[in-house]
C-alpha cells in the first residue's frame, strides 16, 4: 500500500475528509479507543517504529500520551 493510500484510509477513518474545513489540534485525533490502542506492541509492530509516533510520547493521530512500545490499527511501518 502506498502512503497516499493509507493516508486516505487513515483519514476516512478519522471523519476527516478532504474538502471538509479543518478542525484544530487535537480534534484532528483519533481516540485510542478507535484507534484500537494498545499499551503494549502487536508481534514486533510497535509505536517506537511507526512513521505517526512523535517522541517521547505522542502520535499524529491517536490522542493522549501513547507508550513507544504501544501499538494501534494505525500503524506504519518507518520505510
């Protein structure tokens, strides 16, 4: 998939759509509940390699603090 693609899915999912106007800072937000978020890593997937983590403890998408060995349906894996 590529990350145009999965940028569109992740959006759907979020309700933002292109041409709606944007709304600010954490609003933008998915909850870790539809997320699916996890404290903990999914196999050997976790925050701490995910091209949306923001260190020390944040995502792009996922509202809330967010555990670098965590995981959610969001994940992408840094190329």
């Amino acid at each position: 998939m590529r990350r145009r693609e999965f940028v569109a899915i992740l959006m759907g999912a979020a309700g933002i759509g292109i041409s709606a106007p944007r709304r600010a800072g954490a609003a933008e937000k998915m909850s870790k509940q539809e997320a699916e978020y996890q404290d903990s890593p999914k196999d050997i997937r976790m925050c701490a390699t995910c091209t949306l983590f923001v260190p020390p403890h944040s995502c792009k998408v996922v509202e809330g603090d967010i555990s670098r060995y965590g995981w959610c349906k969001a994940f992408a894996l840094a190329d």
